[in-house]
C-alpha cells in the first residue's frame, strides 16, 4: 500500500484519536499512587503511560530518572512542575545515598554566579513552581531540556575534587572549581549527532532544549549557549581521542592521526600484505585521488586570533595551520591562464574576498570509495589556487603510502594543473612527495564536458590504464555534508571551526566505512555486468576488423599509452585523427585577434562575438523547433513545461541580441522598423509539413523558434548598405563557413556512428529487448543527423543572401535528403558491389587524407575499435579491483580489530577494566564488520557464479 492509501484508512479515525488524546490531559477518577495507592498528585509526562504518583513516590521513583518532566494537579488541571519541588536531590557516591560525611567540604554556591541578566518587562507576573527555582541547585542541561536540582558531592576523606565526582556520573562541567552548570553526556551526545546529520548549530540547539523546557516563557530559562559551544569542543576532543585509541597510548596524537581512512584503499602494512613474488609497482596497488574545492566553507575573519586555543592543530584532516602558513608565504603566487576555455578555476583563481579569511576549503579524497584523506583539506585565502591544492595533494600522497609507486588524481583542470606540478613540487621546502611516485592526471567525466574536445580523450578515465572504472566526481558528493554545517561554522574561532569540520569529515568517513559492504557488492555486481555488455560490443567490432589492421591500431594503442606521461597529446590516438575545416570558433578567434590588431573602433571590436552569438542563437532555434515537432501534440505535461522553459530562455537570448543590433548596424536600424521585412520563416529550410507545427503550437504566441533575428543576411545587402554596416557582410560569410563546416563535421561523425550500430548492433541482434535497445541508440542518432543536417541547411540559405563567391557556391553545394542514407561505403568496407560505390560530396570537404570511401571508414572504425577496448578492459581491471577491494576490506576489519584486542589485553595487565572494557567492545565492532563483510563477499560471488552457471 502506498503512503495515501494508509493516510485514507485513518481519516476516519481522525476525531476518535484526537478525543483520546485529549482524555490523558485528566486523570483516573480515583487519582491513586501507582505505588502506595495515596493520593497520586504528581503526572511523569516520561515515563511509560504517564502514572500518577504520591510525593514520596515521585521522588523515589526518580532518583535513577531526575530528568523526566513532571506536573502536579491543581484541582483543575496538570500544571507543569519539576523534579526540585518534591526533594528530588542527586548525592553522588555511595550508590545514589547520602554521603555518611557532613562537612561540607564542597560548598559549590559560596560563591554563586550570577543569575542571567532579566529586563523588567520579561519578569513573569504569574507565580507557579515553574517560576520559583528552589535555592542551591545547580542548572543542568539534559537532552529533556534544561533542568535545575541539587547536587551533593561525596565529601569522604578520599574523595575526588567535585569536577571529577560530576564527570564519572555523567555530567560535564561547565566549569572546575566550583561548577554551577553541567551539561549531561547525552544532551553532548544529542548535540554532535543533530550537528552531524542536520546541520544544527549550538544557538538553534540551545533555543530548541529552553522551549522544550518552557513553551510559555523560553526566555526565562537560563542561557547557557555559550557554555555549551565550549563544552561540546572538549566533549568532541574527547570522543575523538577515545575513538582513535590515544585513551590507550601514552604518546600523544601525531599528524592525522585522529582521522580515519579508506578501508578499501590499500595501505601497505594495514591491508596490504605482499608475497615474495609481488611488488607495490604493480598497477593493482595505485591510489587514486580526486582534487576539488569547495566555496560554500567561508570562514570570516576572527574577532580575536590572539587568542585562540587549538585542541588538534593539524591532527585530523586539516592540514597544521604553521607548516602551511610558512609553505603559503614562500610559494610563487604565479597566475596562469588557462588555455582550456578560460576554465573558472584557474582564471578566477585570486578573486579576493576582503571580509573573508578563508573562502573556502579544498583537499584531496580517494576517488574510488570517496573517504576524505588525512591532513589533507586546506584553507582558500584568495580562491583555488595551485599553491593551495599543491600542500593538499603532497600531504594527501604522504598517508599509508609507503612503497606504492603510482597514483591517479583527478581534479577538474587537471590539464592545466599538472603541467608544471613536479616543478612546483622540487622548487618548495615545505612540499614533500616520494621522488618514485608516479602522478598520472585525469579530469572526473562531467567536468570533461567544459573543456576542449582534446581533453577527453587525454585525461578522461575510460582511457587510464590500471584504474578500472571511475567517474572522478565523488568529491561533489562528499561537500553535501559538510555544507551543512559551513554556515554555523562561517562566524566561528579558526580552531573551532576546523575541529567541526575534522568531525563532520570523520563522520563521513566512517559512514562510508560501514557500508563498504554494500558499496562493493554493488561495483561487484557492475562490473561483472559491465565485462558481459562491454566484451559483446567489442567482440561485434572485432569480428569485422581485418586482421592486418588490428595489428596496427593496438601497436599505436601501445605508443601512445606508453608515451601519455610525457605527452598527453599522444591519446590524441583516441580520436578522429582527420583535418577538419577550420570551425567557427577558430574563425571567430581570427577575426576577433585582426579586429584588435587594427584598432578597430569599440563598435565593430566585438561584432565577430554578436554575429556569432546570433549563429548559435539560430541553431538552438533548430534545434527547439525540431523539439516541438518530435513530440507532437500527444506530449506530457513535464514536456510541455520543458519546451516553456527553452522557449522563455531563448527569448530572453532573441531579446538581448535584439538590442545590441543597435550599436553594430548603427543608428539606420531600428528593430521595430518595417517588421515585414524580417519576417522569413525558417520552415522552409526543414523537411517537415508547417502544418505538422502549428498543431502543436497553438498556445505559444510569437513562438522565438521562428523569431528571425537581425543578422546582415536577414537584413539583406542592400539594407546593411543603407545603415552604413557593409563591413559586417564578409564577417558573417566568413562565419556561416565555419557554421557549415561545424555542422558537414558533426553529420559526417554521426552517419559514421549509425553505420557501425546498423553493422554491429541491429543486425546482431538476437532477442527483442536488445533490438529495442539497438534501436533506440540508432534513434538517437538519427535526431543528431537530423538536426545538424538542418543547420547546414539553414545556414547555406543564409550564405546565398550575402552574395557568395564562385569558390564557396562550388564548395557549400545543397543537402539532398537521399544524400543522408546509409552508405555501404561508410557501413562496410568489404561488402559486394561496393567498389564502385562512392560517398556524397560531403564526405571529401577539406579532407585531409587520399580516396574518401576508405579513409573515412576506417578512421571511424578505428576509433569504435579502439574505444570499445578501452570500456572492455576498464572493465576488466574493475573486476580485479573489486575482488581484490574486498579483501583489504576485510584485512582493515581484521588489523583494526587485532589492534584493539592488543590494547584490551595491555589495559587488563595494568589494571585499567574501563581501558579492557572498551577496548574490547572496539575489537568486537571491527571483528563483526569483517565477519559481515567476508560472509556478504563470499555468498554475492556464489550466487552470481551459480546464476551465470545457470
């Protein structure tokens, strides 16, 4: 049933349940004790069913509960009370009895504190035992909320200071001599739990315990906010030191050593147990990281930084602010821009924000199992820059790496970051890297999408050898959680705001830590699938291959992955190796550098970059249109909203355009001028019926896929002469070419694509399912040869207004639609008759290479091949990862457990049972993650040999 299907099943009992709960509010008719049977005067609003309970009772019924909420009946109804009003006191010692000793040796209220700070107005005029607190207790606050008692310390001879007695009970103090506030472990416990899993700071939590105390009056309860950020900052040192076994040690913690780390990662001597016939160089055993920042972790600057008290410089995964500081004011600030597509990163890298002393945080995780690395995280002072990432990366590669020779980073300007890093590297006193540590770069594959196509191909994953399968952008995922707490940690002390975050990112790490499990039974369960789909699409390229050619495209394959370090432009083996046409972005780059050599005036510097804004405007024109017209008049309710959306986008795109016409075709134009003349409509160019689009079009009016812009072409020669703007006529022409070129390119690349799924896909396809799928892929190609096929279109009609030369009406001739068939020329290579087949004009424009029939065929077919091997065997090495994954899991599980079975043992010896006690229950947790984990491995491998077996 659904989650409606259960809220209609109670509507019905709705007014039944709100009467019963209105019942509890009185009590039974006899009003009874449940434990004497005397008058029951006193309601546990927390205790189970709510008893009532004579004063005698109530207070020995909660000497071992003294922070449950309790109200007294008044006649008329349950007024809130509290525990104080009926005696309730707590003695520590001699098991919750009064000391023997009366000396009052801990007078902790001869000198009182000061009570908080009350305006007039606030004072409450009603009196009640909510509002009159019983002199000499002590304010203690409870995950229940904040509760004032008595406290009697055990004044024995022996006995502890009173600090000591009030933390063995469970309270922590607030202060050490004469303490007048306590906050319980489990309102500390509550409190780091809601800041880890919320993002709940100390002033929202603390505003939520005094109106669980009183809902009427919050602002009568005291205000222990304050104390509680700095209680909770020695409770989570504490738990952390506890955690990481240092309760156990007698030196003190080192760098990141109170950070825990990837269990699945190896890490020789931990889970890395080599033979005499193994060697840490092999390829199974490299690390990979991924590189980001993050700018949501500001940090302003600090009220007083003289004096600030650090609990764990440097300790967990912040890197040690001295060490880093030094490294910062001797590193080379070098800007250098990128020559990738102005990539943010790199270019706005010292973009400074005055109010901020840090603008955010960046460092270094395993990409594999996305676990944060210790000491690795530094602050931003001007942006991301490379003298920031470098501290993260070197401190990142000096973690549990000894003896391993290979690491893979992924970083999202990985191109341009890894060109001068070992320089960099050798050139600091502070950065250290093992001199045989091979950095191979990779950039994650959504962040690939906004650089240069060379990029792919050099530093995407699916072409790094020995890594397996790896998209490189777990970090993304990984700032979700610490963004909950950046905004309580933006006002903070530097010291504790890194302890928070230290925390959250060791929270995050053991939370991946004990799903391991699950992790790698699903990359388990992907891989052994990715190897079966992978293998079968390669095997359909490899059958039709020649021999004489697989020979040499893996020889090449061979070069260049062997050359890659060196020269990443050697992957360029990967890709379409055949000269292209220059694109309109390279001619847009021309004209804008001869504009700017000239001196041209400021009105026609830029005009290159509007006429070319204007092309592409044109296409997402196409490209919506054909959108409108796929989808018909049968379309949803989410595709209708989408194409909204396009529409309102792409207006707003017409609009803008629209009005810087004014400043590049000069005061003659005016854009609301004789409209008649710009009112070409671009249906002709395609091949639908109009009729087809005005069906479904009906509801948008002045629809902005059939706004026609003005562009010189639309306007017409003789237009463009009499607004003096005759100059922008070869600019425009000498951009439609590269339009053209862009768009015979892409339909060239996508006919190729579609031939190689008809020769290797559709026809091989046996069942059902894989034909609907090979179909659906053959579909999808099928709109991008249709799109870029109207493109052209478009684009050589607009040619022909600007009055071409004789050279380009020979070179750009029309698309026919036959011309766009399939090909057995491009499909196959060796089939019958195709000898004297020969390809459409277009497949010979500016073609670097001999005949056009076989250079192009091959090239693809090389390119397939060689791809389809590169996802087969990522594949393959993902499989051997795995397996080998969930071993070093199991052996952390095992080292882990091992470790605190020495450390319950040595605790025993010296007469420390608390020290065995936990320690003990620590080596049970790992022994139960590794017995889970072995148990789950062995039966997931079992099931699935059985089921392939099958």
């Amino acid at each position: 049933m659904s989650q409606n299907d259960y809220l209609r099943q109670w509507l019905p009992r709705q007014e039944s349940y709100l009467h019963h709960l209105l019942d509890r509010e009185a009590p039974p008719e006899d009003r009874r004790c449940i434990i004497c049977e005397q008058d029951g005067v006193y309601k546990c609003q927390d205790c189970l069913g709510e008893p009532l309970y004579c004063t005698g009772c109530c207070r020995s019924q909660h000497r071992s509960n003294p922070f449950h909420w309790i109200s007294q009946w008044n006649g008329r109804f349950f007024e809130r009370s509290c525990l104080a009003h009926v005696g309730l006191i707590i003695h520590l010692g001699h098991d919750g009895k009064q000391c023997p000793e009366v000396t009052d040796r801990w007078n902790l209220f001869e000198e009182d504190e000061p009570e908080d700070l009350l305006e007039p107005e606030d004072l409450p005029f009603v009196s009640g035992p909510e509002f009159q607190p019983k002199e000499n207790t002590m304010v203690i606050v409870d995950k229940s909320g904040v509760h004032r008692l008595e406290i009697r310390c055990c004044e024995c001879p022996n006995a502890m200071s009173p600090d000591i007695q009030m933390f063995r009970h469970g309270f922590f103090p607030a202060s050490f001599n004469r303490p007048k506030t306590v906050f319980t472990f489990r309102v500390l416990n509550d409190f780091l739990l809601d800041s880890l899993e919320c993002g709940t700071s100390a002033m929202n939590y603390y505003s939520k315990l005094r109106r669980m105390t009183s809902s009427m009056f919050p602002h009568l309860v005291p205000d222990r906010y304050r104390e509680l950020m700095r209680v909770a900052r020695q409770w989570r040192q504490l738990k952390t030191m506890k955690w990481h076994g240092f309760g156990h040690r007698s030196d003190n913690p080192s760098t990141g050593e109170l950070a825990l780390f990837c269990p699945a990662c190896p890490q020789p001597g931990i889970n890395v147990l080599l033979s005499e016939d193994e060697s840490l160089d092999d390829w199974k055993y490299t690390r990979s990281f991924v590189m980001d920042g993050n700018f949501k972790a500001e940090h302003l600057h600090p009220i007083k930084p003289f004096d600030e008290v650090w609990l764990s410089d440097g300790l967990g995964f912040m890197v040690g602010k001295d060490r880093y500081k030094m490294h910062l004011a001797e590193a080379a600030d070098t800007v250098e821009k990128s020559s990738c597509n102005n990539h943010r990163a790199v270019n706005q890298a010292n973009a400074a924000r005055h109010k901020l002393e840090s603008t955010g945080i960046g460092g270094v995780a395993c990409a594999r199992h996305g676990c944060f690395v210790p000491h690795s995280m530094v602050d931003f002072q001007k942006g991301e820059r490379q003298m920031n990432m470098d501290y993260a990366l070197c401190e990142a590669s000096r973690h549990n790496m000894e003896g391993i020779t290979r690491a893979v980073t992924f970083y999202d300007i990985n191109c341009q970051y890894n060109k001068h890093f070992r320089v960099r590297v050798d050139r600091s006193r502070f950065l250290d890297m093992a001199p045989q540590l091979t950095i191979i770069p990779g950039i994650g594959l959504w962040h690939i999408h906004g650089h240069q196509d060379s990029c792919y191909v050099r530093y995407a994953s699916n072409f790094i050898e020995g890594i397996g399968r790896i998209d490189g952008e777990i970090m993304e995922t990984l700032w979700a959680r610490l963004n909950l707490i950046s905004p309580a940690a933006r006002g903070m002390s530097s010291p504790h705001r890194k302890e928070c975050l230290d925390y959250q990112m060791n929270d995050s790490n053991f939370c991946k830590m004990i799903r391991m499990k699950r992790t790698l039974c699903r990359k388990y369960k992907l891989a052994r699938n990715g190897i079966s789909e992978s293998g079968k699409a390669f095997d359909r390229l490899d059958e039709a291959a020649p021999s004489h050619l697989k020979t040499e495209w893996l020889a090449r394959e061979r070069i260049a992955q062997s050359s890659r370090l060196n020269d990443p432009a050697a992957m360029d083996e990967y890709e379409i190796n055949i000269k292209k046409a220059p694109s309109k972005k390279e001619i847009e780059l021309r004209l804008l550098e001869e504009g700017n050599a000239r001196n041209a005036a400021p009105s026609r510097r830029s005009v290159a970059t509007w006429i070319s804004t204007g092309l592409a405007i044109e296409e997402a024109q196409i490209a919506l249109l054909i959108e409108v017209r796929r989808i018909g008049r049968r379309s949803t309710e989410t595709q209708r909203l989408d194409i909204a959306r396009q529409r309102d986008r792409l207006q707003g795109q017409i609009d803008g355009f629209a009005r810087s016409a004014l400043t590049h075709l000069g005061e003659g134009f005016d854009a609301d001028d004789e409209p008649e003349d710009l009112n070409v409509d671009i249906l002709d160019d395609l091949d639908d019926d109009p009729a087809d689009f005005t069906e479904t079009s009906h509801t948008w009016t002045n629809s902005p896929e059939l706004t026609v812009i003005p562009l010189p072409s639309n306007l017409g020669v003789d237009r463009c002469r009499r607004c003096m703007a005759e100059d922008l006529i070869p600019l425009e022409m000498s951009l439609r070419e590269g339009q053209a070129n862009d768009a015979l390119h892409n339909l060239r690349i996508y006919l190729c694509n579609k031939a190689i799924l008809f020769r290797t896909t559709v026809r091989q396809a046996k069942s059902q399912a894989l034909k609907t799928r090979a179909w659906s892929q053959v579909t999808s190609v099928q709109q991008a040869v249709s799109l870029h096929a109207s493109i052209y279109t478009k684009t050589r009609k607009q040619m022909m207004k600007l009055e071409p030369g004789q050279d380009q009406l020979q070179k750009y001739k029309p698309l026919l639609r036959e011309q766009l068939k399939i090909s057995t020329a491009v499909g196959d290579p060796n089939a019958r008759g195709q000898r004297n087949e020969s390809l459409a004009w277009f497949w010979s424009v500016e073609v670097d290479l001999g005949g056009p029939d076989q250079s192009w065929n091959e090239e693809f077919y090389r390119v397939h091949w060689l791809r389809a091997k590169a996802l087969r065997d990522r594949w393959r090495e993902e499989m051997i990862l795995v397996k080998l994954e969930m071993d070093w899991t199991c052996k952390f599980f095992l080292w882990k457990a091992t470790q605190w079975g020495d450390h319950m043992q040595e605790s025993l010896e010296k007469r420390l049972p608390g020290h065995g006690c936990y320690a003990g229950r620590q080596s049970r947790m790992y022994s139960l993650l590794a017995q889970d984990a072995q148990a789950a491995f062995q039966d997931l491998q079992n099931v699935l040999i059985e089921a392939g077996d099958e």
